[in-house]
C-alpha cells in the first residue's frame, strides 16, 4: 500500500538533507514508513505532523538501510 504526495521542500547539497511532504498523520502517514521515488529508496519519515511529515533522505550523514533476504531469514543494516 501507497501513498502519492508532493515535495514542498527539500535539500540536496548539505551533509544533513530533509524533505519535506505535503501529507502528514491526518493522511495516514507515520514515523518510520520508507519513502520511495520512481528511480528508487528516498528515505524514511523522521517526524510528522497532522498535515506535513519530514523524511530523512539517503542523503543524510544519519542515513541507514536495513535489509532482509527473505528465504533465508537473514537481516542486516547499510550504513550510507
């Protein structure tokens, strides 16, 4: 399941870049839930507010990916 929102603001050339979204708790969203694009992983969502939400972006010096292979049950995490 998805939703389709807007960037109304982001950064792109500083060590710690947010976006942030039109959409917030009001339309479903919450902390934690992955953010993607049409050319792959964007982020995550850091902080929501009714009707805004910001996302951590793979940018960020913070940024970390957590994958999992699933036929083997094997988990790990990719610090960026």
């Amino acid at each position: 399941e998805y939703s389709e929102t807007r960037v109304i603001n982001n950064t792109v050339t500083k060590a710690n870049n947010y976006i942030t979204l039109d959409k917030g708790s009001f339309n479903g969203i919450r902390e934690g839930m992955g953010v993607i694009g049409p050319e792959g992983v964007v982020g995550i969502v850091k902080t929501v507010s009714p009707h805004f939400s910001s996302v951590l972006t793979v940018l960020h010096t913070q940024s970390k990916i957590s994958a999992k292979l699933k036929s083997q049950n094997y988990s790990w995490e990719i610090p960026l």
